[in-house]
C-alpha cells in the first residue's frame, strides 16, 4: 500500500527541511544548464564591481498551504553593482551548504543577464514547494 503523506505532514516535512537548512546563494558568470550530477566545480561565482559574495537563506518564513501543497521561501537575495569596471553576465543561481555541497543551480531564464552601471541590482527568490504525488 502507498505511504499517503497528509496536510499536516505536508508542513511538518517542510518545517524540518528549512529549519534545518544553512544554505547560500550566488549567482553564477559561465554558460551553463544545471544537471543533476553537477558540483560547485561547476559553477563560476559572480564578480562584478559591488559583489558581495554569496548570500544566507537562513531566514526561511514558516511554511503554509496554498493549492494542496507546502511552501516556504526565504527573503530575497539581492546584489548591486556599484558603477566599477567590472562587468559580468549572470547565467542563474547556485546553492551550497556549509559544507560546499551543490543543493541547487538554477539557470535564469532570461540569462544571460548583464550586470554593469545600466542594470545595476540581481534579485533571487527561491521558493520550495512539497506535495504527495499519487500515481495509480
């Protein structure tokens, strides 16, 4: 018989992943589509003139319901560039944990994005989703 994972599991599951969760984001500069076995090796992290570097998902909202499935997302993550020399074209996002382990990479689809003086700021907003899947 199929395990059924109900609403409120749904929320806990979803609760005990985010909570859990000490990741950051980047944005990454290489032509790249993301596949499955990929490592940060991978990925070459942005450097435009303002780069901060790599930003904290720590602050995940408390997941809720919406259409028969679990969400929750962080606050956005966003980079500046600050008018420097330095250009570089963004191609998506990636996502480590602590311990430099590739969680995600998403390419953009607008990519790819330039980041110079005239497009001066790169947003990110995640959002994780869980919902119970049936098949017959």
């Amino acid at each position: 018989m199929p395990l059924v994972l109900c609403t409120e599991g749904e929320l806990s599951f979803l609760t005990l992943i985010v909570s859990g969760l000490d990741a950051l984001v980047y944005p990454f500069k290489n032509d790249r589509m993301p596949l499955r076995a990929d490592t940060p090796a991978y990925y070459s992290e942005a450097d435009f003139s303002g780069y901060t570097g790599a930003i904290s998902l720590a602050d995940w909202v408390a997941p809720y319901l919406s259409n028969a499935r679990a969400f929750s997302s962080p606050s956005p993550a966003l980079w500046t560039h600050n008018g420097g020399p330095i250009d570089n074209y963004i191609f998506g996002i990636c996502c480590v944990d602590t311990a430099n382990n590739l969680l995600w990479a998403e390419r953009d689809p607008r990519a790819p994005v330039l980041m110079n003086p005239m497009q001066s700021t790169y947003s990110y907003q995640n959002v994780l989703t869980l919902a119970a899947e049936f098949t017959g």
